[in-house]
C-alpha cells in the first residue's frame, strides 16, 4: 500500500474531474475563440466555469484570468502590475514561494526597493512592520495566504486592512495557491486587489490556474500573442483544465465543511503522534501549531540527527511518501531560507520534513508512519557523526 503525504506539492484528480475532461476531450475539442459552432460551444463551458468561480470567490466573471497555474499567475500579477506604474517600492515577506521571493529578488537587482518583512517564529508577519514601510513611492505588497512549507496562515483581512488605511493607492496581491479550497476567501470582504490559484493543489488537473484580478486595477500583457483574455493572457484557452477546475470546485464546495473537519481531525491526531514519538525518542521538534493560525493540511517537523532526505527516501523504502520542502525548489541544495526566516535552529535546517494530506488519507495511514519513523529514527541516527 502506497501511502501518499505530499498533497501540498500535487494532490490526486477526483474521479469525477477526469470523467468531465474526458467529454470536453471528446465532444467540445473546438478553440473557444473560433467563431463556428465548436468554438461557441467550447466558450461557452468556459463561460459556465467563469460563473462557478465568480461564486466561489465573490468577483465578477470579468475579474478572472484563467493562466497555467500558480507561478504563471503570480507572475502575472506582479510584473503585469508592476509595468503600469512608475513607483519602485514592493513589500513582500522572507517566507514567500520561490515564484513569488525570486520575482522581487530580480526586481531588487533591477532598480525596485525592496522590503522584506520580518515574521515571528511561526511565520506570522510583523504587521507594525508592514504599516512603517508603506510610503508614498509603494506601489504593490505581495504575502501569500498560507505557506507551503510551514503551513501558517496569515491574517490576509488584517493586512489589506493596514495597507490600504496607510495607503489605499497601493495593491495587494496574494498568493493563494495553498489556501485554495481550504479556507473561504472572500475577495471583497478581505479587499483583495489580486490572487493567485493553481488547479492541481485542490485535486483539479496540472496545468490551469487562475489570476483573479480586481477590474479596477490595471496590469500589462508580459507577453504576446493572438490577445485572448482582454489581451491580458494570450494563448489558445484551455478549454479542458478550465472545466476540469471547475469540476474541483463544485466538489470541494458542496463538501467545503465536511473535509476541514475531517483534515483538522487528522492534523491533530497526527501532531499528538509525533508528539508521543517524541517523548520517546527525544528530539522531535514540531513546527506547526495545531490551532487556527496553521494550515489543516500541513504538519513540519524537525527530528534530529537525521537528516531529511535520508529520511524521504527510507520511508519511500516503506511506499510512503514525504516532502523536505517545496517541491518547486526541493533539488535545490541551498539552505532553506523559509525555516531560517523562522529562526528555526540551524542544526535542525536540513532535517525538516513536510506531511501534507487530502480527504484520501486516515489515521490509519498516519499510524503505520509513526510506526515506521520509530523503526527508523534509531536506526539513521546510528550513523550520526559526532
């Protein structure tokens, strides 16, 4: 039996998503911007997406940008945005994903002044911070919703709030790849200017995402084309991962409170087992809080001398399967730079791991982990020079 805990880096298409991409497939394979009737009936099942979506978010249809997913979409929003104005002043935070982090370190080395936020040991950004770095010359702050790694929820609400009373010229783009389908955002309540979404972390296909983009903001083409989308996103669109994100929706919206209460249950029964493990073995140290703050689908944990990718691979040994990190950057061999930004201690950087879950999982797969990590701790630590 394959135990899989990596649904933070891609989760497993619902059955029902595949059998909707399969018709599209089959009977509406026309391009949407073709003006016969296999285009009509392509845009209109393009159509029927935009209006699930505008629901579940609170926009208008004219307020999404359907995009290739996650990076496409944040790049999108910041260097699109970024081209309409002549302030070089960007906020972000030290925990940001790399297609986030990497855009505003390019920038930084391109003549914007960048502001890296402080956060707390848990990932939490300093909101007195943020308020002092806003001035005239701000032109965009970027903090994502929930980390990848770490999973921490940032008070999203809280921050628009402080960005836009210092300053309401200024936008605010968030990037909500990882909270998604898990928590309810509300894109006018929280004053949201800009949020990234990516199809495959809410167990929707690879390869589609969306950019939600407020209608009073205005962002540049970064690149060229035939001018789909308002000439905002040129490409033929994907009329297939569109329905199929759709389909993700739909189904994660009529479960929306039955699943967080099953992955809050199985969050925390988890932190308790690692908790007890650690009791017993010693040196297990875990990252995230089991309360509001954190992500339900999301446990870090430290365990010392034993490094995590010895670890990854001895329980890929036992067909389970975890994460060391962001799987955008996990082959990158640099010291993780989220975990320093939480202080976490040095000699316990390289022996993170991530345990991500989805409604596909149990308790039962979290004890034969524990089982396995007891049986495996004291063997690995063996071979710890000291």
């Amino acid at each position: 039996m394959d135990i899989y805990f990596d649904n933070a880096a891609t989760t497993k298409v619902f059955s029902e998503v595949i059998d909707e991409m399969r018709d599209v497939e089959v009977n509406y394979y026309g391009n949407a911007n073709s003006l016969h009737k296999f285009g009509y009936i392509a845009e209109k099942k393009i159509i029927e997406a935009n209006t699930v979506i505008k629901k579940f978010l609170n926009c208008d249809e004219d307020e999404i940008i359907w995009t290739s997913g996650g990076t496409e979409s944040n790049n999108l929003a910041i260097l699109g945005f970024l081209q309409t104005t002549k302030k070089k002043h960007i906020i972000t935070s030290k925990i940001e994903h790399p297609s986030v982090y990497n855009i505003f370190s390019h920038l930084e080395k391109n003549g914007y002044r960048v502001t890296y936020l402080e956060n707390d040991e848990f990932g939490i950004v300093d909101y007195d911070e943020l308020e002092k770095s806003i001035d005239v010359d701000t032109a965009l702050v970027s903090i994502m919703h929930v980390n990848n790694e770490i999973g921490v929820v940032e008070d999203i609400k809280k921050i628009s709030k402080i960005i836009k009373s210092k300053n309401e010229e200024v936008v605010f783009h968030t990037d909500c790849v990882q909270s998604f389908g898990k928590i309810k955002i509300d894109t006018k309540d929280m004053n949201i200017d800009m949020l990234s979404v990516s199809g495959h972390k809410i167990h929707g296909p690879k390869g589609i995402g969306l950019l939600y983009k407020n209608k009073n903001i205005r962002i540049n083409n970064i690149f060229f084309g035939g001018g789909q989308q308002n000439n905002i996103r040129s490409g033929t669109m994907n009329t297939n991962g569109i329905v199929g994100l759709k389909k993700a929706v739909e189904i994660i919206k009529e479960n929306f409170d039955d699943t967080n209460k099953y992955l809050l249950d199985l969050r925390n029964y988890t932190i308790e087992k690692l908790k007890g493990l650690g009791d017993e073995l010693g040196g297990i140290y875990i990252n995230t809080k089991g309360d509001d703050n954190f992500s339900l689908n999301i446990v870090s944990v430290s365990i010392k001398d034993v490094r995590a990718e010895v670890l990854l691979h001895s329980l890929e040994e036992n067909n389970i399967y975890i994460s060391v990190g962001s799987a955008c950057s996990s082959k990158n061999k640099k010291d993780n730079r989220i975990l320093k930004a939480i202080k976490l201690n040095e000699d316990l950087i390289d022996k993170t791991i991530r345990i991500s879950f989805s409604k596909y999982n149990s308790k039962e797969e979290i004890d034969i982990f524990i089982d396995i990590l007891k049986q495996e701790i004291p063997k690995l630590r063996k071979f710890v020079r000291r």
